[in-house]
C-alpha cells in the first residue's frame, strides 16, 4: 500500500530528512584571564600581574601575582621565589612559595625551596625538598594567647570609662 506525500509527515528538502546534515550548536563563553608564558619562552627578572599566569616556558627571578593563580605547566621551569593566591606545580620550581590560600603538586611536579601557605596538597609521585609552614586561614586570625593579653587590656578601658 503507497502513500500519497500529504500524509507523509517529512518533506523531501527539510534538514530532518538528511539524517547526515550536523548542525552544530554554537556557545559562547567568557574569554579566560590566563597569561601564557610558552615552551621557547625565558624570562630573567620580576614578572607581576593581577591576571591567572601559565609557565610552560622558564622564568629566573621573582614572579609576584597576589591575587592571582600561577600554575608552573609540565615544560615549566622555574629558578624564582612565586608570590601568589594559588599555586599549581606540574612542573619544576627552584625557590621558596608564599601562598595566600593553596599550593598544588602534582605527581610530576617538584618543589626545591621553603613553602609557606594555608593549604597545601602533594600528590603521589611529587618531589618536595624544603621547609613548610601551615599557617591559619586570614590574617585576621590571632592565636589564644595574644587574644588572652589584648582582651585585660579592653576590660581595663572599659572599667575607667
């Protein structure tokens, strides 16, 4: 039994026709703030910013980023102190972390120097050669006994008041 093509619910030239036709769907995204230092690339002195840096070249000197993440990429080399929020390391560094929030290394990353953080995450497999400090999250925070001395001090002014 044939059909006549009024009942047919697909036409000869519509797209769904050609089950082939890829009609790809387009989105758009916010451009990453990410600066890239590439594999031929070496830096010898300060590099500072406010943007994410990317180091899969090498650096010598001091890279001072603190509101920012710094992350040392597998051809990364790095001969300098990192200032930074976060620091990544997929790569080599040679010189001290002073992190505000976290220190990332990973299983091919390695670290020679001193460390000084909030957070810090070594996986398996890194390489960490140096001292390292935990410190206590914000610089808000005041240990027990310098709480205990500050607080006779405001009954003190209260009392006189």
């Amino acid at each position: 039994m044939l059909q006549s093509s009024e009942n047919s619910f697909l036409k000869p030239g519509s797209p769904a026709s050609n089950p082939n036709t890829f009609n790809p769907v387009k989105t758009v995204t916010a451009p990453v703030d990410q600066a890239t230092i590439g594999r031929t690339l070496v830096i010898k002195g300060e590099v500072t910013g406010s943007e994410a840096l990317y180091i899969d070249g090498r650096i010598e000197g001091k890279i001072i980023m603190p509101e920012s993440r710094v992350t040392i990429g597998r051809n990364g080399r790095v001969d300098a102190s990192i200032q930074a929020r976060e620091v990544v390391v997929m790569g080599k560094v040679q010189g001290n972390i002073d992190c505000s929030d976290r220190v990332d290394i990973r299983a091919e990353g390695s670290v020679s120097g001193d460390i000084s953080t909030v957070r810090i995450s070594v996986e398996d497999g890194a390489a960490l050669k140096g001292g390292i400090q935990v410190r206590a999250e914000g610089k808000g925070h005041q240990s027990k006994q310098e709480q205990k001395q500050e607080q006779p001090k405001a009954l003190a002014a209260t009392a006189s008041a």
